[in-house]
C-alpha cells in the first residue's frame, strides 16, 4: 500500500488543479499555489501561495522523531491515585495460579484493585476460568464475563444462546463480553450475508440480559478512519499500513454509520438491557456524539479503554465531559499491557502538558492531562464499575 501511496499524492494535487507555476529566482525551488490550495507532494508552504521542497531528502514518518525542547512540570504516574477497576481486562489464560499471580504482581504495582476478565468466552472455558479463581487466593481480585458465539445466527440460535447464557449467569459471570468487533463488522450467517448487529433473531438475547439483570460490554465497529480510505490524509495512516486486516474500507464493506446506526437500534429496541459500550462507543474524537448517545439511551454507560489517544488531545473538552458524565464512564484498558496503564493515570490525574503517549501507531501526537477531582476519579477508576457490575461494596 505504501507504495501506491505516493503517486496517489501527485494524483492528488493534480486533481485539485494545483500547477508548478515557477521557480522564484536563481537557487529557489519554489512552487507557486493559487490561493486555498494545497502545496503539491513533497514541498511546504514557505510565504503564502508559495511551495518548497527541503534539500535534504525528508525522512519517513517512521523515522522523523523530534526530542521536544518544552520544559515543563512532569508528573509521571505509576499508580492509580485510587484503587481501580479495570473493567476492559484481556489478561490471556487464568486457568493456572501462575498465571493467576503473575497478573496479580503486576496489578499491584498499578494500584489495580480489580480485574474484569472480558475474554467472551462461554462454556468449559469459562468453567476452567471461573475454578481456578475461586481457588486462588487472589479471587477477590478478578470478575468473569461470559460470552456469546455469534455464528451459526439462525433457527434454534436463540435458544440455545439464552440457555448458555443462563448457564453462565449460574456460574458467576458478572456480564457478558466483550461482544468482539467482529460481530457486525464481518460475522456471518449461514447464508453467507453479514450478521446485523440489528438482526431481530438476537432479540431474544438482549431481552434475556435484561431479564437476568447482567450487562452487555459490547465493541461495535471501530476508529471511524478504519472505513476511509488509506491515503494520505488518513490520520491512522500508519496503523492501517501496519495491520492490513483493520482496513474496513472496501468496496462492499459495512461503513461505520452503518454499524453505530444498526448499535443504536439495538440501544433503543432494548431500553431495559445495560449496555457499556467499550472504547466510548468509538465516539471519543467527536465528544459531542458520545454525549449524544449517553443523552439519548440511560441504558447505556461507556468505558474509556483504547481511546486515550483521543482523551488526551482535548483534555478540556474531555474534562468537561467526565465532570457531566460522571456516573456513566468506567475505566478501562483492553490490551494487558502492564507498563502501558501508568499514561491513562497520568492523563486523568495530572495537568501535565505535551507528553509522549505509547504507541505511535495510534497517535503521531502528544497528550495533556484532564486534572481530573478525585470524586470523579474515583467513580471512573472503580465506583461506577462496582454499581454496573453489581460487584458489591468494597472489600
Ligand atoms: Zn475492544
């Protein structure tokens, strides 16, 4: 794809119109623009209306790392200020106390009080899981979702998937999920036509969530730039060149209207089912909408893993956000990466300015901290979890 991504700049600018009127002079490389329009491929603006190329030849994305110069107050954060619940938890296999206390050591450097395993996973896997907790003696620091296997969507379907989620609720689960991305985006029916995240064939289930009084965690589509195209003007350029199947933008292919439209139905068929829409319902780089939609269906509260991102270039925005919707938003991880928590305390808790976040692929840019107040925080880190998942006071 890199490859075709360059000519399709020239194409770009030649599109637009955009002509090499001239040279400004002996020893200028200029390139004049009308006025409006954009510099072609490879040159900058230098004076209005006037393009150059650098003459030293410019160093990809990959490779182009500025160190800042901005001094500044730091306040790394290692520890969550409160202890907090990570409702977002994919903590791999915990079906042997190894694992269980490997995942405990590092939860305990984090101020993890609590983890919420979302594997989706129903059946003897959730059984093994769910044993080898109960005898640890580390059980009071993890809760179980269920799952739900979304293939086969037909006759009998319904059934079935209600029995097994009774099944579960039975054994302890605290919630069902996380729902995968898949669901929508490209899980089939027998027929071969995609499964709507809408389809009237799933009522059954959501009505059952709502009867049994257990949660939904689900993630419907993804980051909105995954449905555009790959060029240049894509801000997760980068991340779609690196992982080709997050690429959700062939012909054909469901759009991200189409699925946040098709979740909203079921939000509002379903006003007695709890949904936590993971990721902020992937509203987090349009607040306004993930206003909207907390608004618009009380039956709905959001967890904030895998957006930070987002949060963290608008921390005034997303202050203000947190302040109104504080007894809507959990907190929440989803990747275990132990050494990756701390940027989320920091961002919440601090008024740092300008820092790095984890990973470039997600964001070429820097974050600033939200300067959260501690009641807030300690409804986002653990309280608002403790009401949703029915988890009980704390211990
Ligand atoms: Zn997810």
């Amino acid at each position: 794809m890199r490859s075709f991504a360059l000519p399709l700049g020239a194409a770009f600018a030649l599109a637009l119109g955009i002509v090499a009127v001239s040279a400004q002079g002996p020893g200028m490389r200029g390139t004049r623009v009308e006025p409006g329009q954009p510099c072609p491929a490879g040159t900058t603006e230098v004076r209005p209306g006037s393009c150059q190329a650098p003459d030293q030849p410019a160093p990809s994305i990959l490779d182009y790392r500025p160190r800042s110069t901005l001094v500044t107050p730091q306040h790394p954060v290692p520890r969550a200020k409160f202890p907090a619940i990570d409702v977002h938890g994919h903590p791999g296999s915990l079906t042997s106390a190894d694992a269980i206390n490997r995942v405990v050591a590092e939860m305990d450097k984090l101020n993890l009080a609590m983890m919420i395993v979302a594997e989706n996973v129903s059946g003897d896997r959730l059984t093994q899981t769910l044993a080898a907790l109960a005898a640890s003696p580390h059980k009071d620091r993890f809760r179980v979702m269920g799952g739900v296997d979304f293939r086969n969507v037909g006759p009998g379907w319904a059934e079935r998937a209600v029995a097994q989620l009774e099944a579960d609720v039975k054994a302890g689960i605290v919630g069902v999920g996380e729902i995968p991305k898949q669901f929508g985006l490209n899980t089939r029916k027998p027929d071969g036509s995609r499964l709507k995240v809408d389809d009237p064939a799933l009522d059954p289930l959501w009505a059952a969530f709502a009867r049994l009084d257990i949660p939904v965690f689900i993630h419907t589509a993804e980051p909105q730039e995954f449905f555009q195209p790959l060029d240049y003007t894509n801000e997760r350029w980068l991340e779609l060149s690196l992982f080709a199947n997050r690429r959700n933008n062939q012909p054909g292919q469901v759009s991200f209207e189409e699925l946040i439209t098709e979740r909203n139905n079921v939000f509002r068929k379903h006003p007695k089912t709890r949904f936590i829409a993971a990721h902020f319902g992937w509203h987090a780089n349009d607040l306004a909408r993930a206003a909207k939609m907390l608004d618009d269906f009380p039956n709905v509260s959001i967890e904030a893993g895998a957006v930070l991102y987002d949060l963290g270039r608008q921390p005034r925005t997303a202050r203000a956000f947190f302040v109104k919707y504080q007894d809507r938003i959990m907190f929440g991880k989803d990747s275990f990466q132990p050494n990756e928590y701390p940027y989320y305390w920091r961002v919440f808790e601090t008024e740092d300015e300008y820092f790095d976040y984890y990973r470039d692929y997600h964001a070429f840019w820097k974050l600033y901290g939200m300067g959260l107040p501690d009641d807030v925080l300690r409804k986002v880190y653990a309280e608002n979890a403790r009401k949703t998942l029915r988890l009980g006071p704390k211990s």
